[in-house]
C-alpha cells in the first residue's frame, strides 16, 4: 500500500495510530504508524493491525491498554494547529505580563 508524507500539508490524509508504551519517552502515547491518501487504503492496514494486535493481546504479549485510531488532517491541519498554539503562548505570556504589572501597582 502506497504511503504519503506525513508532513504534508497541502493533501488530504489519514494516519494509523498506534497507542501504546513507549520505552524511550517512559509513557504510553499515540505513536504515529502510517499516513494514508486513500481511506480504503487506511481501513485495509487498520483491520490488519487490529487484528494482529487483537492476537497478541489473546497470547497475553500485549498491553490490553494498546489500541489503534486514525487521525484525519485536512490541508493546511498543521499550519492551523502550529497557529493556534502560538496564539496559545501569546495569550499566556501577555497574562503573565500584565498579572506582573498588577503585582507591581500593589507594591506601590
């Protein structure tokens, strides 16, 4: 099945998730697995990694917390999200300053 660039932000695309431990960061976390153009493409590898996962966990050799999801994204998913967390930091450093300036009128 032929993937797409995850990064790519100018498709359409859906992306295998794999909810699981991850030893290096020491948490459980959706781990993206691969990125898909084509939704018929995307449900084929998702009923195939289901069920292999749905094997392992009846052999007892996986985490019964473990699960697989999609993620859609539209075109310009990342740019809008990268947007909304800056607008995010803005909004906190501008109430950090002004929660400062208040402390500094009270003190005079």
């Amino acid at each position: 099945m032929p993937q797409v660039d995850p990064d790519d932000d100018s498709i359409w695309r859906i992306t295998l998730r794999h909810y699981r431990y991850d030893p290096e960061r020491r948490e459980r976390r959706h781990v993206d697995i691969a990125t898909f153009d084509n939704e018929r493409e995307f449900l084929q590898e998702f009923g195939r990694a289901h069920y292999e996962l749905e094997d392992r966990k009846r052999q007892g050799a996986a985490d019964p917390r473990e699960h697989f999801t999609g993620l859609t994204k539209e075109p310009g998913y990342e740019a809008q999200r990268r947007e909304s967390q800056e607008a995010k930091w803005r909004s906190r450093a501008h109430a950090a300053h002004h929660a400062q300036d208040q402390r500094e009128q009270r003190r005079r």
